[in-house]
C-alpha cells in the first residue's frame, strides 16, 4: 500500500484511531449483547422487544463496519477479534440470561458508556482536526443517546 497523506500527522492518526478501537470494542459488544437480549427475551413486552432489539443490533451490525474501516482509513489495524475486543471494551459481559427488565436496564446502562466513550473520542478527533471521525462519531453518539433514551422510557 502507498504512504497516507490525507493531512493527519501519524501521531493524529494514531491518537484519533486508539480512541475508534474502544469505540469500536464498545459497539461490537453491545451489538452481540443486544443480539443476545433479541434471542432470550421473554413475557408480556415480548413483540415489542424483539423488535426493537433486532432494530437496535441491525443498526450496530453496519457501525461496527463503518468505524472498522474509519480505523482502516487512517492506516492503522482495526481490531477483530473476541480476545481484542474484550480488552478493549468497557461494557461488562453479562453471564446467563436476565429478566426483562434487567435486559432493558443493562442495555440503556451500556448505551450510556457508548456515549460517554463518544464524547471521549470526539475531544480526540477535534484536537486533530479531524472532522471525517468527528461527524462518524457524532452521528454515533446521537444514535445512543436516542436509543438509551427510549430504553429509559421502555422501562418507566
């Protein structure tokens, strides 16, 4: 592959796709939590939550692509596997299978550490000047904040 010169200095671009690689560790959990949660859930909200969750991994199915190659953009390795995200990741892996309202709680819980790791990689990425991860990672983080808020009204 050629050399990059898109206007980022190497250390930009490295400091820029650190933060992408939890961001995206975060949005490949969560995808494969909210997945699990499509799979298991159970009782009365049951039509409705399937639904929803299946909407909410759908869209996470083409986020982690699209941070995947932002980090690929930049020249540098995006992490792919289990053992990687699991180091990267600060969304806790939940063992057996949880009530209802549990999953709702977790889900909104996780959401919000998504956010939070979007703020974090948007300070990152307007300090390098780098407004193509700054619109992904906000566009990102608006859809977080949607979609915890409406697990908080799910749960009310």
């Amino acid at each position: 592959m050629s050399s990059i010169d898109i206007g980022l200095d190497e250390t930009s671009r490295k400091a820029v796709s650190q933060g992408l690689r939890h961001l995206l560790a975060d949005s490949y959990t969560l995808y494969l939590q909210t997945h699990n949660f499509h799979w298991n859930v159970t009782g009365p909200q049951f039509p409705e939550l399937h639904a929803m969750f299946e909407q909410h991994y759908t869209e996470l199915a083409i986020a982690v692509d699209d941070l995947a190659e932002r980090i690929r953009t930049l020249d540098m390795p995006a992490p792919g596997t289990y053992k990687e995200f699991s180091k990267l990741s600060s969304i806790e892996e939940v063992d057996g299978v949880p009530s209802t309202n549990e999953m709702i709680d977790i889900l909104k819980i996780s959401h919000e550490k998504v956010i939070k790791v979007c703020r974090s990689v948007l300070a990152v990425a307007q300090k390098a000047d780098d407004e193509s991860t700054a619109a992904l990672v906000s566009d990102r983080m608006r859809i977080h904040e949607k979609t915890a808020w409406m697990l908080r009204a799910v749960s009310s």
